[in-house]
C-alpha cells in the first residue's frame, strides 16, 4: 500500500511483511481540495443529500466538467439502489468518485466492477473499517449478503471532512476497530479446533490487527472517540482492519462471533422493515455479548466446571436449521446447509479442554467492564435497547448465532464445552445489556 504524503497514517506499518494491496492512501488537511483540482480528467461524484453537502463545504464538486449524482438519503444497499445509480451513471465517463461511508462506499465498488474501472472514496466519517475490501454487503431477498466486486484505487481521508462527521458515526468505527481483538482470537481458536490448514490463520496478520489496536486504545483511555487525539488513531486502526482482511483473502481479522451477533441484528431489522442500527453499534453489541461469554469460560475453567459432553449439545441438524430460521427468517434458503457444514466440523474438532486452556494462555482479552467502559466514552450503545432489541432476542441469538456461518468462533467453543445453552442467562447478565 502507497503510504501518505504526510506519513501519519499508513497501515503498512502494523504488518512486517509487504501488503498486497495497492491502493493510494491520502491523508491530510486539503487532500481532496488538493486531489480534486490536479485531477485531469472529469468526475463523477457519487453521494448522498448528507454526504455531499460535507464534500460541497469544502468547495469541491463545483468544476464545470464534473458532475454530482445526488442519491437522496438511502438507508440500505440493495438492487434498487443499485439501478437507481446505475441509471444515473448511463452513458457518462469519467472517474468515479464515492463520497460517503459503507453504503456508497459499497455501492461504488458493484458500480466499478460492472464498468470494468476504478474508483476513489472520499471518506466522510469514521464508521467502518471496509474502505480497502473488495467485498460489499448489499441486501437480496431479505438477506444481506457479501458480494466480491472491487475495492477503491485511492482512499481520500480528509479531517476538514471527518472532524465534522456526527459523533455516533465516530463511534461506530470505533467499535469496529476494537472488535479487532475478539475477531482474532477467534481466527485463532478456529486454527486450533479445526486444524490451521481449515482456518487459514494468519499469526503475523492477526498481530498487526491488535498492534493497530494500541494507539487507539491509549488514546481513549483519557479522550473521547471524537476528539483530535483519538481520530487519528482511529483512522489507522480501520485501515489496518481492512488490509488485513484483504492480506487474509478473509473477513476473520476483522469479524468474529461479535460480528455475528451484528449481523443477527441487522437481519432482524431488515425483516421488520426498521430502519437500521449503524454497524458498528450493533457491534458494539456483539463485543460485550463477546466479552462476557470468554468471561464464563474462564471462570468456568478455574471453577473446574468446563466439562465435554461429548456431541450432546449438538441438536439435530434439522432441529438447528428449523430454530435459526424461527430466530432470522430470511436465513430459511441456506440455513440447512450451513448447519450441515457446521456440524462436520464439529465431528473432527479437537479437544474443546485443551483448545480453552491454549485461549487462556494467551493474553487476555478486554474484560466486560472495559469494553463497556471504552465504548461509553466513545458514545457506543451498551444497552440492548440501545439498539431496539431486548434479552429474549439477545438469548436466542446466543443460542443459535453460531449456526448463522460456517466458521468457528468461541459460541462453538462455549457450546462444546456445556456453558451453552446451560449458562445462557448468566452470560447475559454478565454483559450487562439487558
């Protein structure tokens, strides 16, 4: 990865080997004034009511060849949008440029990857760590789904443009960052339940994610998310979970069982026609819920409780599919073979004992208290109906997230072991959420 011009941020650091990635990472004050007017060629800037009016603030989209495509106020990627802007962009050239977050971030890469061309993003806030994935998430039949397509050829950061963006979608990216940790100890314990060859573990990666991870965490020990000493950081730390996911062919650097339990909320509101939880908050989620089950495994090892029931736990596949399909409906289609592929991991696990004694040999984890405590100061739900749901959806979810992907994660871990389902409601109380 090309690093910046001013050398503040550059997540090639985190990682001691050469990334892959070859993508123009320009950070600084006027980066997009400065990018904007050397451009030779036309622009095609893609946004939305909000975002656009950020990008307009700084004087940019105002050159007589370039052109603005205003998109309203979109809530979720899906098809419609999609040809609504595909529409919009017929017949035009140019260079496309996203101007926004997640959504036109990845609607942009579908575009790119039909019109067999780059694009740039102008980030206008610090929401999510996807700016340099070539994945997008977009909504098809009620699902959302990951689809490969391309990723941005130059990521514009500008603080004239972050400073100012809305403080809980600061904390949203937050959250995302600092679920790094619980996302990698899962890769991890994936590689050691189903062998490194399965999981595909990266030890090197993995390290760059939590050293990225450091400087964030410092710097909300005493300030909140939004402030200049924490941005920084928190940029670097998003760009390094990207890269890495991008290093990893993988999204597991970066999304654990806590992603999980984001995504059951994301699904569940897209059922109910709600609008949606920012990522990151409903990650938020997910990291306490996290948290406190590592935490009941711990103890439950001290305690000497931990036992193996030797597949008990383990209800039929077509009693799993038909409980995950009551709890997310629009799973129905593919919830059979994904619990199919989940429990032939399961029958060729190693010891579920000696995988939690290898987990609690290794640095330990944010404890629920500080995970709660650093997302509060950086304005992150942790309250269940902070993001519209309550116990009973958080209960079911801890019960049946695990069969949602067919990764390891530690609800498998915990499910091997009997604390689930039997301590599932002291994992609840433990984290605090409802």
């Amino acid at each position: 990865m090309k690093t910046s011009s001013t050398n503040v941020l550059h997540a090639g650091k985190y990682f001691p080997r050469p990334v892959e990635a070859s993508i123009e990472l320009r950070h600084g004050p006027g980066e997009v004034i400065s990018w904007v007017s050397a451009f030779p060629g036309q622009l095609l800037f893609l946004g939305d009511a909000n975002t656009l009016a950020a990008l307009r603030h700084l004087g940019a989209g105002a050159r007589p060849q370039d052109a603005v495509i205003d998109l309203g106020t979109p809530s979720r990627l899906d098809d419609a949008l999609v040809d609504i802007a595909r529409a919009a962009l017929a017949g035009r050239g140019g260079s496309l440029v996203a101007v926004g977050g997640g959504t036109l971030n990845d609607l942009a890469k579908i575009l790119a990857a039909e019109r067999a061309a780059t694009f740039t993003l102008v980030a206008t806030c610090a929401s999510m760590n996807g700016w340099v994935s070539p994945n997008a998430s977009i909504v098809r039949a009620g699902n959302k789904i990951s689809v490969r397509a391309v990723a941005p050829a130059c990521v514009i950061l500008d603080p004239g443009i972050l400073d100012a963006a809305p403080r809980a979608l600061t904390s949203a990216g937050v959250a995302d960052a600092l679920s790094g940790r619980f996302a990698c100890r899962d890769w991890q314990l994936a590689a050691w339940s189903d062998g490194v060859g399965a999981a595909s573990f990266d030890a090197e990666i993995a390290a760059g994610v939590r050293g990225s991870l450091v400087p964030l965490e410092d710097a909300l020990a005493g300030d909140r998310a939004d402030s200049p000493a924490s941005l920084a950081p928190l940029l670097d730390a998003l760009v390094a979970g990207g890269v890495a996911m991008r290093e990893a062919h993988s999204s597991a650097p970066a999304s654990g069982a806590e992603h999980l339990v984001a995504h059951a909320i994301d699904l569940h509101e897209i059922a109910a026609h709600t609008p949606p939880t920012l990522h990151g908050h409903a990650v938020a989620i997910g990291m306490l819920v996290s948290a406190a089950l590592w935490e009941e495994l711990a103890d439950g090892a001290r305690d000497g409780a931990s036992t193996t029931p030797a597949l008990v736990y383990s209800a039929s596949i077509t009693a799993r599919a038909e409980a995950l399909t009551r709890l997310l409906p629009t799973l129905a289609l593919e919830a059979r073979s994904i619990v199919e592929a989940k429990v032939a991991r399961e029958l060729t696990r190693g010891d579920p004992r000696a995988v939690l004694a290898r987990a609690l040999a290794e640095e330990p984890l944010p404890s629920v208290a500080a995970v709660r405590a650093t997302l509060a100061r950086a304005g992150a739900p942790t309250r269940a109906h902070d993001v519209h749901v309550d116990r009973a959806f958080l209960r079911d979810t801890l019960l049946h997230a695990r069969d949602m992907r067919d990764r390891t994660t530690v609800f498998d871990l915990a499910f091997a072991l009997g604390v689930l389902p039997a301590r599932a409601e002291a994992v609840l109380d433990r984290s605090g959420l409802a």
